[in-house]
C-alpha cells in the first residue's frame, strides 16, 4: 500500500462524506442553535393541534422524536459518537488480532489445527446474539450499581472488540500462511534470516492493504451490530429511564444517553407504525455511513488488484 491509495475517486469520495459528518458533529452547536423541545404544536388560537413526535412537514427539517427533541440536532450530535466509536472498535479488532496472528502463526504452528478449530467453533454463533448476552447484564447492573457513562462505555467497547477478534485472527492467520509460502519468503528464511525480520519487512507490508480494506469492512460489521444492539434497548453508554403516561397508564422509555444513532432506532422502533420517520431517518444516515464505507472499500480493492496482478510492488 502506498499513497497512490489516495488518488481512488470513490475512496475519497466516501472519505469525505465520513469527514463532512464528523465536522458538522462537532461544530453544530457553532453553527446551528439548538431549539427547545417542542412537546404541543399550537394554531393561531392558541388551541392544542398536536403532540410530538411531529413530522419533518410540521418541525422542519427532520422532525421530532417522542419526547419532542429536533431529530436533526440529534443525529448531528450522535454522529461522531456511532462513526469515532465504530471506527475505535475496528481498529483496535484488527490490531489486535493482526498482533495475535503474528505470534499465532509462528509459534503455534503445530497446534494451528486445534485451534483453528477451537476458533471456528466460536464462528457460529451470531455476534449480535453474542454481544447482547454479554451486554444486556451490563446495562442491568447500570442502574442497580450507579455505574457511570465512561465506564459504561469502556466496558461495552472492550467486549465489543473481544467478540470480532477470532473471525479476524483465524483469517489474518491464513493470509499470513499463504504470504510465508512464496519462494521469495521461502528463500529469505533458508538464507538465515530472523523470524523477526521476516514479518516486521516483507509479511506485515504485504498484509497492510489488507489490514486497511479489512478494518473498512469491519467499521461497518460494527455498524450493523450496533443497529441490532440498539433494537434490544442496548445503547453505547447506557440509557437513560423515563416514565410516561398518566396515572392509570404508567410505563417506561429507555433513550439514548449520547444521541448515537443505533439508540435512536431503539427507542423510536416501536413508532414505525405511527411515525416511520423517526426510525428512517436514523436509518438513512446509517445506510448513507455504511454506503461511504463501501466506497471506501471500493477504491482500496481498485488499488490493491492492480498490484496484484502486477506482482509485489
């Protein structure tokens, strides 16, 4: 991989899509004045005619939720929570297992089978199905415990990186077999060199395109995974309770404490029916992240097979 990455036009094209979010993430409340909740729309006489969630055509651009906050403040305010914390939990998979390869092909070579198995094995079990076993507990014990939203938060990444990284390191570990079987590598290694050497300057640089286009592959796993999370009522850094209703019909509304986008699905999930908008537009978002990503994928597989078919470069 070089920088001739760079000059892909889909790659930047979906690179820029990912940045223009993030940028007006971060700077929305400089640019845009975030509106008091609108619970009650009134007419001219002053005569109740609605109660939120109002649509994009009633609350201008994008609507309202349940509670009566502008969907378009919230998804600007919860994108660079779902991007930056897709992008942390992929990264820190592929490093990880990448690391773990390494020492896995080279000093487990003759339990590779074992454990392939052993890793394999774990394969089949779903992983949104996986990580809301071992999530769901956690935000129990949020509120029993008082547990606070950065450890809330730490502690849901973790598992969530511990979850994608046998997928990884089984594949990382075939990749590298595959490279350790060329005659170049083969003749390096008869020559004396050390195992060190052999990796850190000829199998890690030709797993690097690899490692990129596999993390843009793996931002949106995680994307997808927190969307179905965020269905379940499991929300990245807890949720918050609140009880709605009237005396005779009291019931409970978990929300979002970030704005991220898959807890906006969540609880907004039961209004498909009523008010699809405040599931779609969440979606739209997430599809048009994940549509970006693809982009992204695209120009870095235009690059990576044109050296291929040219040879090592």
């Amino acid at each position: 991989m070089n920088w001739k990455l760079f000059k892909q036009p889909q790659l930047l094209i979906g690179m820029l899509i990912i940045l223009t979010l993030l940028f007006l993430s971060f700077g929305f409340q400089s640019f845009f004045t975030m509106p008091e909740e609108v619970k009650y729309l009134y007419d001219e006489d002053g005569s109740m005619i609605g109660v939120a969630p109002f649509t994009p055509t009633e609350v201008p651009p994008f609507g309202t939720d349940k509670f009566g906050r502008s969907l378009f403040h919230l998804i600007l305010k919860g994108a660079k929570y779902t991007i930056l914390i897709a992008f942390g939990i992929a990264i820190l998979r592929v490093a990880a297992a990448g690391i773990l390869a390494v020492f896995y092909h080279h000093y487990y070579n003759k339990l590779r089978t074992v454990l392939e198995d052993i890793i394999e094995s774990t394969l089949f079990i779903p992983s949104s199905i996986l990580a809301f076993i071992l999530l769901a507990p956690l935000t129990v014990h949020q509120v029993q415990q008082d547990r606070g939203f950065t450890e809330i938060l730490t502690i849901q990444c973790i598992l969530l990186v511990l979850i994608g990284i046998p997928q990884l390191l089984s594949t990382f570990t075939k990749d590298m077999a595959k490279i350790a079987e060329k005659e170049y590598i083969i003749s390096i290694q008869s020559l004396g060199a050390k195992p060190f050497y052999v990796y850190w300057k000829h199998i890690l640089p030709e797993m690097a395109s690899r490692f990129v286009l596999v993390t843009a592959q793996q931002i949106i796993q995680v994307l997808i995974l927190l969307a179905h999370l965020g269905v379940l009522l499991i929300f990245l850094g807890g949720r918050s309770t609140f009880t709605v209703g009237d005396i005779f019909n009291e019931h409970e509304v978990f929300t979002t404490k970030t704005g991220e986008w898959a807890g906006l699905i969540g609880h907004n999930f039961q209004e498909i029916m009523l008010k699809p908008h405040t599931l779609l537009i969440p979606l739209a978002f997430f599809s048009l992240t994940i549509f970006s990503l693809n982009l992204v994928i695209n120009g870095i597989q235009n690059h990576i097979q044109p050296t291929s078919r040219g040879g090592r470069k």
